[in-house]
C-alpha cells in the first residue's frame, strides 16, 4: 500500500507500506530550489537585519533528523532550548547545506 502524507499537499512525503516494513520518499526539488533562490536574496539583503531566515525543512528531513539525533524541530520546547537549537542548526548546516536559505557561515 502506498499513499502521500498530505492529500493536499504536492511535495508532501510519500509512505509505502508492507507487512514488515514501511518507506518513506520525498522528492525535495522544490525545497532546495526555494532555498537556493533565498540565499542569492541573501546576498543582497541588509546585513545589519535583526531576524533572517535560517533554512526550509522538508517533512522528510525533520523525520531523518529525529530519527539520528532525537531533536524534534516541531516540539515547541525544542525551539526554547539554545543549545539544541545550535547543535540543530549544525547538523542542517553540515549534513543539509543546500536546505540553507540565507548564507549563514556559522551558528
């Protein structure tokens, strides 16, 4: 059996089940596009800006990364602890750098 995650969604993830297993497939295209476009805005955004945006997260990715490391980026407690957050953000910049939506060098 095979189904997306979101009916509504176009890049939402794809789940295949059988009896012992399950998958679970996204085609993250139009994520990485979005996140390249982002970074050449970056580029000439005023640098001196309080707030930037730091990367898109496909559902996917936020899955892979609880199931590695445990952090749940949609825990509303994870968002308030500063050093998740960073090892979080490190682990987007070295393993998912092309997720990145503003040219952030380091966290």
């Amino acid at each position: 059996m095979s189904f997306k995650s979101q009916d509504y969604n176009v890049n939402s993830f794809n789940v295949s089940v059988n009896e012992k297993n399950f998958r679970l497939e996204q085609d993250v295209s139009a994520y990485k596009d979005y996140a390249a476009e982002s970074r050449l805005q970056d580029e000439h955004a005023h640098s001196k800006r309080q707030y930037r945006s730091f990367a898109i997260i496909p559902d996917i990715v936020a899955i892979d990364i609880l199931a590695k490391y445990g952090i749940d980026i949609h825990d509303p407690l994870t968002m308030k602890d500063t050093a998740l957050m960073k090892r979080y953000k490190n682990i987007v910049m070295s393993e998912y750098p092309h997720l990145l939506t503003s040219n952030i060098k380091k966290v």
